[in-house]
C-alpha cells in the first residue's frame, strides 16, 4: 500500500507537507519521500527507508533544506519515489499510489522504443519511473495520463507537481482515493482526509475515478471529468483506512460501528463481554456490543508506546513476533469469562492463532472470533493490502488445497456464505486457530454497512469479482 500528501501554498509549505504526509503512515511501512518546488532553487528531494525507524525521525533534521510553495510526500511499501522529471512537458515530479501488474510488459515496450529506466532498486524496475515515462508520451499532462490508465493493469493514482501546481489524478476506476482541502492561501490533496483537520483545511470532496484536476494555492480547475464506473476498494473501511478519514463522503469508524452492529444483532451466541483486536477490530466490537447487548471491555490492547504501528519484517518468523509483542491480554478481564473479539480480517491466521492461544492461557472461558469482512479466498490484484507473496499465505487457500487437492477448485463455492464447501472451510478455519467459535460477516452485510451500491465497491478479495480499466464504458480515447 502507500498514501500520499500534496500541497501548494502562498506561503512556505514545508510544515503543511511534513505533517499532512505523516498522516499517512499507517499506509506504508517501508519508504518515504519528499520533494518541493522553489522557483528559484528547483527541486528539493529526499527518500528515506522507513523499515527499522519512522517517518518524522527521517526527515525533521532535513526540513530546513527544503524550500518552496509548493511538494508532495508519499508512504510506499513499494519503490523509491518521488522521480524528478524533466521533458517536453516541463519540469515535474510526481508520486504514486499503484499496484501495476503488467510492469515487466510496460517497460519492454519502452525499452523497445529508445526509452530508458534509471530509477532501479534492488535490481527492480521502478513503478513510479514507469509512471512518468508513460506521461511522457502525452503532448499533455492530461494525455500522458490516460496513456497511464490505458496501460497499466492494476490500479494508479498519482500526484505530479509542475511549474503551474499541482496536477491530482485518480485511479481511472477510483480503487484509491484521494481526497482535496483546502484553507485560506492553501490547498491540498491526499490519501486520507485525516490529514486535514489539525493542520486547519476544510475537505472540500473526492475526486472521482479518473478525474483529473489541478490545484494552486487560489483554487482548483477541473481537467477531466470523472469517468461513470467506480469501484473503490471495500478494504478502505475495513482495514487499512484510518478511522477518521472519509471516503467517498463516509465515515471509517461509522462504518466499522455499522458493521459491528448488524453483526451483533444477527449473532444468537452467548458472551460475557466483546473486544476487539487494535486498531482496526475496534470500530466493529464497539457496534457489535451495542447489537449483541453485551459490554465492550478491552481484553488486548496494543502497547502504543514502543509499538504504535506495525513494521513489516520480510521474515516470516520475525513478522509473526512482531504481531505477537505488541499487543498485550489483560487478565484480569479474560479469566473466567465468554470473550467475543472482532478483528478486521484473517489472512494467514498466525498471528490470530497465538492470540487466540494467549486468551486461553490467561483463563478465558470460550474465545469466539467475529471478523468484519468475508473470507479472503482471492488475491487482490489492484491494491496488494497484504504483503503476502503468493496466494498460498491465504489460509482459506491453504485449506481448499487440503480439501480438494487443488486450491483452484470450487473457489466460487468456497467463497459463497452458507454452501456446504464454505461451512466446511469456516468450521475448519476455526479448527486451526482454536477457536470455540469463529462467524465472518457476509458481503452484502458489509455493503449494507459502507452504504455504497455494490457496483461501487470492488469486493474481489472476497467473491473473485473484478474489473479492469481496459472494460470501462468511458476508456480514455486513444
């Protein structure tokens, strides 16, 4: 995943761009970067790993080198950016939030027209350099655009800071948003409106998928009209979204709330109190209290002074003691008890299966999981949430591998609530992580909560539904 932050000002723009770009760290967790424009010094740059420290500590000894009006910040679990660029467009830089499937096709037809890739890390083609050199084929900044959404496969929002402000462009299908502020003197895009408020911008919308405007520090201008096909990622309210922040004019925690509640409600199981994993699970267990008519109490909580987000180790085994230190069970609540805790979703099941472990061995009396979406039985290949490397770390795959010694097969069936080969795979799931019960919500359920037609809504992680670019009824013409 990644986010991002932009800003342009009448004013200097570092502290706007520092903080509204660290508002955006629970997106990412390997590298960061910032660039700003000064008219008469040019560009000023900086790329950071963030996989053994975070972001502020990387560049606030820096922020006095950095001068301008106008920059942008990016959080990626993926390539170095931003890429400083200088063509017949002008002189610019942009940053991405991508997951480009076809990246070894793109850069083949590139090679095989002159061009050449110099942003290589770890022996790996840059996507954001890709990005760039796509719009560079555009005689504008607008048709080198399109030119990104006709060939990339995936998904690709992108922020490119030129000589005359800010140019936003969204996912030509809208899978990751960006949001617009702005404030007297000031505007701003990003990933997340959590970033707005502290730093004084009133939300003024989302763009729309494929949408394409330009922002000054005195307003905003509309280059492309938004395209009429939308299917923004369900996964925004579920996992990765910071509570505050909207989408698409909804609410992360209302949303997370809603979920619980409905969930609550249709659940017949008796407890004694409900929690939920930090941070994400919280929204839903505090619904779900209010719809099962049980007491939220905090069972496990996260301890935020060493651990306030998660690293993410390449390790298997690391990755897995990580999860496991930082969140701590409090016995007192556990021992003795009915304890239903909600969690956002399960992946790989390992870190689940050591909690579930630990509420037992701290005297819990039954352990029921509620997780807020449907099973994860498909890959997503638009936004890569997970850093999960192939689509055998999915436990629901592990197990229809067991079952039917394919784990292609029936994987409609298997991702279908209430047929035999999703009891089966629920009621074994279960088995595996010890649990005394485990319940995951349904898909229409979780629309139900977000509050957006599922036509809207990209849920293919979990019903293998999809839709590409190259299908859309407004394509970017040629």
């Amino acid at each position: 995943m990644g986010g991002f932050f932009g800003t342009i000002e009448v004013r200097s723009c570092t502290n706007d761009l520092f903080y509204g770009t660290d508002y955006n760290s629970h997106l990412g967790t390997k590298r960061a970067g910032l660039v700003t424009l000064d008219k008469e010094k040019g560009f000023c740059r900086s790329i950071h790993s963030l996989e053994s420290s975070y972001f502020r500590t990387k560049f606030e000894d820096e922020l006095d080198d950095f001068e301008g009006n106008a920059g942008l910040g990016v959080i990626s679990d993926t390539d170095p950016q931003p890429i400083i660029v200088n063509s017949h467009l002008g002189r610019y830089a942009v940053v991405t939030v991508a997951h480009i499937l076809n990246t070894r096709e793109i850069a083949d037809e590139l090679l095989a027209k002159h061009m050449h890739l110099s942003e290589m890390s770890a022996n790996n083609i840059n996507p954001t350099e890709l990005v760039a050199l796509l719009i560079n084929m555009g005689e504008t900044f607008v048709e080198g655009i399109n030119n990104v959404f006709r060939k990339v496969r995936g998904s690709c929002s992108m922020l490119v800071l030129t000589e005359d402000g800010i140019i936003c462009a969204r996912d030509f299908l809208g899978r990751t948003p960006i949001v617009l502020g702005r404030k007297e003197g000031a505007w701003a895009a990003t990933s997340e409106s959590t970033a707005f408020p502290n730093l004084g911008y009133e939300t003024v919308r989302d763009l729309g998928p494929g949408e394409i405007v330009r922002i000054k520090a005195n307003g905003m201008e509309v280059l492309q009209e938004a395209a009429t096909r939308c299917q923004v990622c369900s996964f925004l309210w579920v996992y990765y979204g910071f509570p505050t922040s909207d989408y698409e004019g909804i609410n992360t925690e209302d949303v997370r709330e809603r979920n619980g509640k409905i969930m609550g409600a249709k659940d017949d199981t008796e407890a004694d109190l409900v929690c939920g994993i930090p941070d994400s699970g919280v929204g839903t267990a505090l619904g779900y209290a209010e719809g099962h008519g049980i007491p939220y109490k905090r069972a496990v909580l996260k301890y935020t002074p060493t651990w306030p987000r998660s690293f993410t180790p390449s390790n298997q085994s690391r990755r897995s003691l990580v999860a496991k230190m930082k969140l701590i069970p409090n016995r007192a609540i556990l021992k003795g008890n009915r304890v239903v805790f909600c969690d956002d979703s399960i992946v790989r099941g390992t870190q689940l299966r050591d909690n579930v472990s630990t509420f037992f061995e701290y005297g819990a009396k039954e352990v029921h999981a509620r997780i807020s979406c449907p099973p994860l039985v498909y890959e997503c290949p638009f936004i890569g949430f997970t850093s999960s490397k192939s689509v055998m770390e999915l436990i629901t795959r592990r197990i229809i591998q067991d079952f039917e010694g394919d784990s292609e097969k029936d994987l409609d069936k298997y991702a279908t609530t209430g047929s035999p080969q999703y009891e089966l795979m629920v009621k074994e799931i279960a088995r595996r992580l010890g649990l005394s019960s485990l319940k995951f919500n349904t898909i229409e359920d979780l629309v139900e909560s977000i509050g957006l037609p599922k036509s809207k809504l990209c849920t293919h992680c979990f019903d293998g539904s999809s839709y590409m670019p190259q299908d859309a009824d407004k394509q970017p013409a040629e």
